[in-house]
C-alpha cells in the first residue's frame, strides 16, 4: 500500500465511514464535507496517523490546509516520512 491508501484506510476505521473512504480520490475533501470530521475525530486520526506511521505530529504541524483533503493529509504524513 502506498500512503494515500493508508490513510484511506486509517480515515474509514478511526471515523467509522463502514467504507465509504474506499472511494475517496486524492482531490475529495475532508474539512466540511465529512460529519464525522469533528474536532475530537482530528485528534483521533491524528493518534492513529502517529502510530500506523511511527511520526510524531506537534500541535503546530496542524492547520486547516492538512485536513482540506485526503491528499493534503497523505501529503502531510510523507513530508513526517521523509523528516
């Protein structure tokens, strides 16, 4: 699995989607169009971001551009990758 799937996956399990983030495309947004994407579900995937991928994400890592879509996520998990 590359990491967009991964995400894919760790969005649908820690926001409980029953696989709806299946069909999510690099572009589909997060912020706003998910329900499910409240405050307390960010910190949820961000723990399970933090685990799957061994990172450490700092409070001032986030903002509202790393959760505007499924890419800018997965982006933001690579750019820890790679750090």
């Amino acid at each position: 699995m590359n990491t967009l799937e991964d995400v894919k996956h760790l969005l649908d399990h820690a926001l409980q989607l029953g696989g709806r983030a299946s069909a999510m495309q690099a572009d589909s947004p997060l912020l706003g169009a998910l329900p499910e994407l409240d405050s307390m579900a960010v910190v949820n995937v961000i723990a399970s971001l933090e685990e799957h991928f061994g990172i450490s994400v700092l409070d001032d890592d986030i903002n509202a551009d790393t959760f505007a879509t499924l890419g800018s996520l997965a982006a933001f998990v690579d750019s820890k990758l790679a750090a």
